[in-house]
C-alpha cells in the first residue's frame, strides 16, 4: 500500500492507494507535535502501518521551525573579518520609507558568530592556509562551552575551493562527535556570500528539529509495525528517501505546496490540459503557481521571513488568504483579510473550538456555501450561529449587516488571490486567459470561479478530493535531486568544453548519491546554466538539452543566451557585448514506475434540493445541491457540489461536468 501524507496549517490529509482502493482522509492538525496529527491520519483512514509498503510525508515543519525561531541554538564560523555578515546583508530597505525599519534578523546571536584565519580567492586558490593551531586551540573550545546543536561553517570563497572547510568540518567533527556540522559547499556551493552563509545558517539551525521530528515520527511507524519505504517531500517538486533529509532539510521547507503543484499537474494531464494557473487555498495561505506544458517553473532561490534560502523551489507565490484568515478592521477603518490566521486551534469560530473572531471559512458559512452539516463529508458538524456571532462586531464598524461584511470579507479574498496571481502571469508576460484554473485546497474550488470571472478566465478545472490533492501529489512526485555549484566561465571557444566537462562531474556525483540511497532504475538528466552580460548583477536561466550538449558551440551558447535575455527584457545580444555563464544547474530524476489515480470520495448527501445563497450583489437566491460522488452529467449554475474534502461553487453564468478522467471543467457562458 501507498500512502501519502500532507501536514498542513489546520488539516493534516491523507491518501492511500492499495491496487485500485482508494482512502482519503482528512484530520486536525496538531501544530506542536505535526508528527501526532500524521499518524492520526493513518488512524481516521483504518490503515494498519504494517500494510504500508510507502510512504511519503510533507510537513512545514523546517517552514515553521524559522518563523517562530524554534530551531538549535547554532554556532556560525566564517573567514576572519567577515564575522557580521548575516547582520549586515544586502544594502536594501524593503520599506524604503519605514523610519522604523530593521533588516531582518538572523537566528544566531553575535556572539554565537565565530571567524578562523584562512583565505581562499574566487579563483580557488588558496592566499592563506587555514591556522589549523588557531582552530583547535580557541575555535573548538568555544564550540564546547556554548552548548549548541549545530554549527554552520561558511567560509569565503569555498564554492571554488572546498578544502578549507572541509578540513575544519573534520577537525570539528573529531572533537566535538554530537555537533552537526552544516559546511555550505555541501548546502549551497554558489556564490553570493551573504546569500550562501544564510542558507547554511539555516540548514543548520532547522536540521536537528527535521532529525528529531523524524526520528518520532519514524519510531511511532517503527512500533506500529511500518517496515517499508520513508521518503519526504521537498521544495523542487521531487521526493527523497528520508535519509537525505538529515544531510540538508533546508531542500523541504515548502514541501506542502510543492507537492499540492505536483498532485495538480498530474491530475490536470489525465484531461490533456498543461497550461495552468493552480491555486491552493487551505486553512491559513493561498499558493499560486504558473505551469506551462506541464511543467512547473523552478526558481533557484527563495527567502523565509525576509532570510534568502538559495535552494531550488518551484516558483510559487503566496498569500496570506486561507479558510481560517482572519477577518478584521485596521486602524483605519478598513476591511482586511489575513495574513493572521485562526489556525488549528481554535480554528474558525464554526468550527466550535473556543475561537471567536471572524475567518474566511466563517464567511462561506454566513453567505451559504458551506452547509454546517456537510463539512468533511458531515463528519465534522460546523456552529452556524457562531459563524454569524463572529462577524457582527465587523458588520457593525463597516454599517452593515452580517451577510454584507462576509460577502465583502469573501470579494477581499478574491482580490488578494488575483493579485497573486497576476504576480506569477501578467507580471511575467503571460495572459491568465491562456490558461485555465486549476483549484484545489479546501477552500479553492469555493472561490474559483469568482476569481476566474476577475481574471478572464473561461475554464476551470477542479480535480476529485480537491481538499487532498496535496497527499495525492506526495504519491505522484519522481525522485529528483538538484545540484546546483558555481563554474563561472567567458562565454568563449572554450565553454562548451568546459561545460561538457562540468556536467560528467555531475553526473558522476548524482549516479553515485542515488545509488547510496539505494534508488535503482533509469536517471534522466537536465542542465540549466545561469548566464548574464558581463558586467550585469543577475543572472538568466538557459537550458541546454541532453541531446544538445555533444555538439554544442559557443554560437549556439550565445543564440540561447540572446532569446532567453530579449525574452526577459526585450532587448540584447547587441554586438561586441561580453556574456559569461556564473552557474549551472543539474536536474536528477528517476520517475515512478506509475501514477497514482483516485476518484471521488463518498460525502454527506444533500438533504434537500436546493439551499439558499447570498450573492454577490446582495440577493439571496436558491441553489441546487449534488453530491459530488454521484455527480456525472452537466448542471448550470447556480449550483454547489459537495465533495468530502471541499465543495465546489458554480455561479450564475457557468456550467459544470465531469469529464472521464474524474475532473469537474467549468466553463463560463459565452
């Protein structure tokens, strides 16, 4: 049996697939132990651990570790005179007019930053040998009276050349046996100092809690009797066994939202759609992301709490616009949504919990989206007055009453996520009506048609359970690992040489950790090399095929390059202008050996035809009820179809069917 796993912000989900069975689940999250709320979910599904040959986990636990500073006490050591690095940073405000601002702050204290006298330049050659007495007379002394779980070493210029900090990782290792040791050639071997020494102070700083929750979470399965496969999600898109996580957990942080982007486009493929729009709407933010051809665009670098993390990510933008989003009134009288979430616990006033103030989720309820007695298939029965009570004190300041301030509270969510949306097309140079909508979350389908009328978009896909499409996307991600290092080179006669060379050592280096993870079976490749004009700050990502690369000349390197830049810029490739390639980047694969398909789960049946709903223009109108596990024909709108996991609005002015691979498509009248 397979199962997939997803611990959210106040759901933890669950899929299991056991040949053509299908379980779906969906439970509390519990925020301060995510491991308990996991094995819930095997416990709400009947699963026996002992039948579970794999499984697949994504959390935010890494995530959360940073935002609420719960990671190790951690040590940083760097190069002499560069011991404030992580305190000085980049010279930008991102509130340029803030008399108040404050760069953000990294989770180590100064004093906790420690410098050893060596040198190494951008060439890798080494200007000062390491004083490796200097280290073992103040450095590792330091190390053992400070108490710390981890150290991060990040030492200049050793994406060149490692030798330095891989020796005074050994010397440290050596005395100090119970420290981790995160050296940043091993976590993040590119260059840009400041960038590098925070995503290694991280890793650090989260590695023992990603060891010790999965340690709990490993032994709970191992005392249940679970023998099989245990690999975790990460950020790129891609799985890996569990073992790898305790060489560098920074690569899970947004594993969660990846593997929503996965299960999506897997779903989306059994229609023959590749060009997306996804949006996740669970309890606490909304994920977008942008997919063309069925791929998902990977951006190298991302930033958690204002800290830069230079780890592959897909491309997803986020807002603070979930179920549980809190509704409330600023200081200057006007409405807001998020990003303050009610959470697990209390959770949304409906849910009955002791919470008090208004969210999205009690919204819906209010305006009649949510029937109380179909939530999570009727297993989870919601407190209608209290969703009404939450939202009186708002309805009041804005001189309206209770249906009025949800129904506003409902149109600021749609407007966040289209502006989120619009982050990752038309900011990007992509039409949204090119591409369809894609929804899922429990709350996604609720508002997708509503933000597709504000985009002008003509079509919506909404995948079966929609509320799990996240463990379903842990079940269907390959095995994938990343590589990214520093070989900056002119774009000359001599570079696709070089890159050839470049790409065997990775090969090699790739070949070898798969097989140490004992991932058999057929690896696919892909190079990506980050260039720029000489002389410019960033870079832009070329890719070069496999089947390219043998013959590949600096004319073509340069031809690449040029579409890329105007693709960006609209302009370049003038002559006489100077390129260089700064980084490359190595894609590893190794698909599964199939795809995982579930349909709809059985829900709570409509009690009655039809239930009244208020529009957005304020009339109350009666809609019909289907239960989405019986659904099969085409219904106009207005209408709700009520599944286990999340209930999908159509509106007035669209359709809804089900095609044959299980997925709803609405489609606005023309």
């Amino acid at each position: 049996m397979r199962v997939g796993i997803e611990v959210g912000g106040t759901f933890t989900d669950l899929v299991a697939l056991d040949g053509g069975r299908a379980v779906v689940a969906k439970v509390a999250s519990t925020p301060r132990s995510p491991d308990i709320g996991a094995f819930n979910a095997l416990l709400a599904g009947d699963i026996p651990a002992s039948a579970v040959t794999d499984l697949v986990h994504g959390s935010t636990v890494a995530t959360n570790a940073i935002l609420e500073r719960r990671g190790a006490p951690v040590a940083f050591v760097t190069t002499r005179g560069f011991r404030d690095i992580l305190f000085l940073q980049r010279h930008d405000r991102r509130s340029i007019y803030d008399l108040r601002y404050a760069k953000p702050a990294p989770p180590v204290r100064r004093r906790d930053c420690f410098e050893v006298t060596e040198r190494v330049d951008a060439r890798g050659e080494v200007v000062l040998p390491l004083d490796e007495a200097e280290v073992a007379r103040d450095l590792i002394p330091a190390l053992a009276a400070g108490d710390y779980a981890a150290v991060a070493i990040c030492l200049l210029s050793s994406y060149a050349a490692p030798q330095h900090e891989m020796r005074l990782a050994e010397m440290i290792g050596a005395a100090l046996p119970g420290l981790r040791v995160a050296p940043s050639h091993a976590v993040a071997p590119e260059f840009r100092e400041f960038e590098r020494a925070s995503t290694t102070l991280l890793s650090a700083y989260v590695q023992p809690v990603i060891d010790g929750y999965l340690d709990r979470f490993g032994k709970t399965l191992a005392e249940a009797g679970f023998r099989g496969r245990f690999s975790v999600m990460q950020s790129n898109g891609g799985r890996l066994p569990a073992a790898a996580m305790r060489r560098n957990a920074i690569t899970a942080l947004f594993s969660g939202p990846a593997a929503g982007v996965v299960g999506a486009i897997r779903q989306a493929a059994r229609s023959g759609c590749g060009d997306l729009i996804t949006f996740d709407m669970g309890g606490t933010s909304t994920d977008v992301s942008l997919v063309q051809r069925g791929e998902a665009a990977l951006a190298p670098e991302t930033e958690v709490d204002g800290l830069p993390i230079r780890t592959p990510v897909l491309d997803i933008v986020s807002v603070g616009a979930g179920g549980g989003s809190l509704v409330w009134i600023d200081e200057g009288g006007m409405l807001r949504v998020g990003p303050r979430s009610a959470g697990a616990d209390p959770g949304p006033a409906c849910y009955g919990r002791g919470g008090t103030l208004p969210t999205v989720t009690d919204a819906h309820v209010v305006r009649g989206t949510i029937r109380p007695e179909s939530f999570l298939g009727g297993t989870m029965r919601l407190d209608e007055e209290a969703a009404h009570r939450a939202f009186t004190d708002v309805a009041a300041r804005l001189g309206t009453d209770v249906r009025g301030a949800a129904a506003a509270a409902i149109r600021l969510a749609v407007a966040n996520i289209v502006r989120a949306i619009q982050l990752v097309s038309t900011e990007r140079g992509r039409d949204p009506r090119d591409y369809a909508l894609l929804p899922f979350g429990g709350a996604g389908p609720l508002l997708a048609a509503e933000i597709a009328e504000e985009l002008g978009i003509s079509e919506i896909l909404v995948p079966p359970n929609p509320g799990v499409i996240s463990a379903l996307g842990l079940l269907s991600a390959d095995y994938v690992k990343v590589y990214g290092v520093t070989r900056r080179m002119a774009l000359d006669g001599a570079a696709p040489a070089a890159l050839r060379e470049a790409e065997a050592r990775l090969r090699r280096m790739a070949e070898e950790e798969f097989r140490s993870l004992d991932l058999d079976g057929a690896l696919e490749f892909g190079l990506e090399a980050d260039m720029r004009f000489v002389g410019q700050a960033f870079e832009i990502p070329v890719a070069i095929e496999q089947g390219a690369l043998a013959g590949l000349t600096a004319a073509d390197l340069a031809e690449r390059f040029t579409a890329a830049h105007r693709r960006v810029y609209l302009h370049g490739g003038e002559p006489g202008r100077k390129a260089e390639i700064v980084s490359l980047r190595y894609g590893v694969r190794r698909r599964l050996d199939s795809l995982p398909e579930v349909r709809e789960r059985e829900g709570s049946p409509p009690r009655a035809a039809s239930t009244p709903v208020r529009t957005a223009d304020g009339r109350t109108i009666e809609v019909q009820q289907i239960a989405a596990a019986s659904f099969a024909g085409q219904v106009a709108g207005p209408a709700l179809i009520e599944g286990y996991s999340s209930t999908t609005w159509v509106p007035e002015g669209w359709s809804a069917s089900r095609d044959t691979a299980g997925n709803l498509i609405l489609r606005r009248a023309a």
